[in-house]
C-alpha cells in the first residue's frame, strides 16, 4: 500500500497504484431505482446504495472480460 496521498487506490489484481486523475475500472453492486419526472422523462437513476467489489488499474480492467462474468454470475443465481 503507498504512502502516496496521490493514489486512490491499489489495482485488486496487480497491486499496482491507481493515482487520481487516471483512468480505473470498478466492478460495483449497485442499488438503484428508476423514477420518470417532468424533468427528466426519460427517467432518473438514483443509486440508494453502491459496494466497490473490485477495483483495477487500466491495464487490467482492459483485460477483464465482461462476458465472462456476466455468465458466471447467471450461473450462480440462487435458485
Ligand atoms: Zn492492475
């Protein structure tokens, strides 16, 4: 863990620094809710609630493969 008060934070992957102003990838489990306004009718996400799973550097955030994981994660669905 660096020292750095320029680091956010440690890729979860390779360890390496994530400095702030760089670009990262984070694997989030979001609540959100939806409400269509006069404002906005398209529709307005309010996120009520959000956990970081996993934070990466670019360099492996590019290498995550979001297919992959989208199909483990239908496979682990509780019954
Ligand atoms: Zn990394």
């Amino acid at each position: 863990m660096s020292e750095d008060e320029n680091v956010f934070t440690n890729c979860d992957w390779c360890g390496k620094d994530i400095f702030y102003g760089n670009a990262c990838v984070s694997i989030n489990r979001n609540i959100e809710q939806m409400d269509i306004t006069e404002e906005y009718p398209d529709g307005e996400v309010t996120v009520i609630q959000s956990d970081t799973l996993l934070e990466l550097c670019a360099e492996c955030g590019n290498k995550f493969d979001t297919e992959i994981v989208a199909n483990i994660l239908l496979a682990i669905k509780p019954k």
